[in-house]
C-alpha cells in the first residue's frame, strides 16, 4: 500500500475553527479531504489525501505555528489505517482502484463540498456554483452535478455526472452549527442521497406521489435529494437532517409514512414525535398540528394489532389503544359532542336542492342492523368494548397496588438495611468477646502455670526443710550421748581407782 504515504491524518483540537486544506495547500495538491468522527466534544480530525508523496512529506515536516493541530502519517501506523479504511471505504476496494482514473477525486463528495470560504471580502463557491453563471445552456447540462473539489483544477468539459454520497460521512466545516454536523455525522453508509445545484432539481412533476419518491432537503444552498426506498431501520440520522434542514411537514409526514408501511412502527412514531417537538418550539399551535396527531394514532393502532398478533399480553395491548385514544382526542376533543347525536334540521324543497352536494358528501349514519349475524356481531363487539373497559379499570387497579407494594418495597429495604447494621454490630460485639475469652483463657493458663510452678518451689522447700531438721535432731542428740558416755567412763575409772586404792591399803 504504497499509496497510504500520500494520506495524513490531521487532528485538530484547539475547539477553534480552522481551514485545514488551506493550511496545507501551499504544501502541494488535495485531492480530497475526508472527516473523521472525533471522540471527544469539539476536537475536528481528517485525513487529507495528497497527489504525491513529497507533498505528504512536506506537511508532515511544515512547522505549524497554531497550537492544538497536529499531523500523523498513515502509513507506518495500523490503527490510522483501519480508521482511513472507516473514513474512506472505496480507497481499499480494488475494483475501484483499477479502474479510476485520473479525476477520481474530483468527482468525489469531498470535505469542502459543504463548505462557504471566503475569500476577498465575498462567500467563495465551489465548482458547481461557479457554473451557475456560465449560461443557461450549461446549466442544461448540470443535473445532478457532485461538487467538486474548489482547489484543485477545473474541468472545463460539459458532462453530466451523477454522484451519491460516500460511504463516509461529508465533512462540515468547524465554523458549521453543532447541530449540523452532528446531523451529518449520524448518516454514515447513506448512499441515498444526491447533492445538487438550484438549477438542477427537477421540476415538480405532475403525477402521482409515491413514497418511493425521492424528497427534497435544502442545505448550505444545496438541494440534498434523499431517496426514501434507502431508508435506515434507526431514525437517527433522517431526524437530524430534517431538523438541519428545516424541512417542511410535508418531508416528515413523508419519512414517517415510509417506516410505517414498513412495519417500523417505533421509528415512525418517533419521527413524528420530532417533527411535534420542533412545531412546538417554532410555537405552531396545537390546531395545525391535527395530522401528525392522526399518524400517530394510526401508528398506536397498528402496534396494538401488531402484538397482538405476536401474542403480547392483553394489558400491552390495552395500552396501545388507549394511546391511540388519546391522539384521537387531541383531534376530535374528549369533550366534542357528535354531530349524530344532533338533531338533523329540516330541509324543506327549496332548501334541499342547495344543500344536496352537501348532504351527498357527508357521512350518513347507518341504520339499524336486521341481519342476525351483523346484531351477533354488534354484541360481541359490545362485549369486547365492555371488557376493555373492565381491564382498563383492572389495570388502573394494578397500577395502583404495583405503587403500592413499591412503596412497601420501599419499607422493606430500610428495614432489611437497619436490621443489617444491627447485625453488623452483633457480629463485631461476638469478635470483641471472642477476643476476651481468649485473652481471658490464656491468662488463666499462664496463672496455672505459675501456680504449678509455685508449689513445685513450695514442695522443694519443705523437703528441704525436713532435712535440714533431721540433720539437726541428728547433731543434738551426738553431744548428749558422748557426754554421757564420758560421764560413765570417767566414773567407771573413779571406781577402778577407787578399788585400787582399797585393795592397796587392804594389802
């Protein structure tokens, strides 16, 4: 892909407006620009296509001297490339590549397809609308002309082209509404829609209207022709550009008619709930809004017989017909009493002949029926009316009871929440005693311990001191007895002298 060298990637997020190709103009020839969707509010990102690679080069090294705007290469990044491929789908398509030629890009919706530049003091104007003045003979020639690209050269050859929008959506320059970019951004993949010259648009046609009829949008002085059998299922994007545009209400009632023959009933609904709002902001009074109320009663209608079918339940259904109701009553009035119920006037043979168109035109109310079948019918549609009204009142019953067990569900919740936080506080008071009783248990251990150890040292002292009193009983009696023995010795030696001493004197 050798070609991605002359793509950039240009992001800009001063939240000012810039004219991006005239900043890199003067760095060689832009092709195209395409716009891609920024994430953030305010930031403006594009990839500008250059005719050759020296012109990239050169922008990507141009010193720019305004903050907030700066420039990527495409080529050596993947996920610039992926974003270009979502920006410009066709640049990727080979069979659009080999065959292009060499004024692909200027027939091609470029950026500045919507853009008004000025220059010298006036509004500049793209190719097609300089060619507005070249005569009437070559704005024969201009149907459907794309708008070309204002910088690059001019193709002097009367030829009648033809161009739809890209894949991508058209750029808006920053100095545009919020709202109209956001509008073109949304209408991504919309190959429907044309962009035209004044000159160009077809003359209002004669025949009948059909809502395969393409409806014409006026924009930036362009007449956009969106074609009504391209329609997307999300009502998004049409919404936005009727609102732009500032369509009339015929466009809406159009675009709505479209999705409900379609079956898309919840995006027809929608656009006409668009289409109100915006009456009711323009201060339309209510009286000339009676048809889009009528759609939307129609539209209520085909979605209660749409569920019906699929087998929704009988209060969705209900539902439905009551909104249906309502519409009607926006038109016809709750209160409004029915012109049956009025007395008819009397004509007489004069009057009647005058009034006749008008009588012949009126709704004549039916009699009476007489077959058994149509009175068979009538009372079973009676019956049916009967039970609706029951299951209204049953659901207004339902509605009140469902308020009511949600304000009890109400009661409930702060109740289970109190009772949660009592419960938090028990838990946490059983840790905190837990944690005592084993604090508590280990100190009785330890004083068991200690007692233990206490009277082991109680145990040793009295063995202790039950020696220390024998051997002291055991030294106190040795005295007595060596006294006594010495006692008996010594007077058994008096006696031995004394015998001695007798027997001498005997001799």
């Amino acid at each position: 892909m050798e070609w991605l060298k002359n793509v950039l990637k240009v992001e800009d997020t001063s939240l000012e407006p810039h004219n991006i190709r005239g900043i890199f103009s003067k760095c060689g020839e832009i092709p195209a620009l395409y716009p891609f969707d920024a994430v953030k509010l305010g930031d403006a990102h594009y990839f500008i296509e250059f005719a050759n690679p020296e012109s990239a080069e050169k922008a990507l090294g141009m010193q720019l001297d305004i903050p907030g705007i700066s420039v990527l290469p495409v080529y050596s990044t993947p996920h610039l490339i992926e974003q270009y491929r979502d920006a410009n789908p066709d640049a990727f398509d080979p069979s659009l590549k080999t065959g292009k030629s060499s004024n692909h890009h200027s027939d091609k919706f470029s950026s500045t397809g919507l853009k008004m530049a000025r220059k010298n003091g006036q509004k500049g104007a793209s190719s097609l609308s300089r060619k507005k003045t070249s005569g009437a003979a070559e704005r024969s020639h201009s149907e459907h002309t794309a708008i070309s690209n204002p910088s690059g050269p001019k193709n002097t050859t009367n030829r009648k082209t033809t161009n739809t929008l890209p894949n991508s959506a058209p750029h808006v320059p920053p100095t545009a509404p919020a709202a109209l970019r956001n509008a073109l951004a949304t209408l991504d993949e919309c190959p429907q829609i044309c962009v035209t010259s004044m000159d160009s648009v077809p003359p209002k046609s004669t025949a009948a209207f059909t809502f395969d009829t393409p409806i014409t949008m006026m924009l930036c002085g362009e007449a956009l022709v969106y074609d009504l059998k391209y329609l997307e299922p999300d009502a998004s994007g049409i919404i936005e550009l009727l609102k732009v545009t500032r369509s009339e209400r015929g466009a809406w009632m159009v675009v709505a008619a479209s999705y409900r023959r379609r079956g898309n009933l919840v995006e027809a609904i929608r656009v006409i709930e668009a289409l109100i709002e915006v009456m009711i902001t323009m201060q339309v009074p209510e009286e000339q809004l009676r048809p889009a109320f009528l759609m939307l009663s129609g539209c209520e209608t085909d979605w209660a017989v749409q569920v019906k079918a699929e087998g929704a339940d009988v209060l969705t259904v209900a539902e439905h017909y009551l909104n249906a109701q309502k519409w009607l009553q926006k038109v016809y009035s709750a209160t409004r009493p029915s012109r049956f119920s009025q007395p008819m006037p009397k004509f007489t043979s004069t009057s009647q002949q005058s009034e006749a168109p008008i009588m012949s035109s009126s709704i004549k109310v039916k009699p009476a029926p007489t077959n058994p079948h149509d009175r068979i019918m009538q009372r079973e549609m009676q019956s049916l009316r009967d039970r609706n009204a029951a299951q209204a009142a049953e659901l207004l019953e339902i509605r009140s009871l469902k308020r009511k067990l949600e304000d009890e569900v109400g009661q409930e919740r702060e109740l289970r929440n109190k009772m949660q936080r009592q419960l938090e506080t028990a838990e946490k008071e059983r840790d905190l005693s837990r944690r005592l009783e084993t604090y508590a248990l280990g100190q009785v251990k330890r004083e068991v311990a200690l007692r233990r150890l206490a009277e082991e040292r109680a145990e040793k002292e009295r063995q202790t001191r039950m020696d220390v009193q024998y051997i002291a009983e055991k030294r106190a009696t040795k005295p007595l007895f060596e006294d006594l023995a010495n006692m008996m010795y010594s007077g058994a030696h008096e006696n031995m002298a004394y015998g001695e001493t007798r027997e001498s004197v005997y001799w």
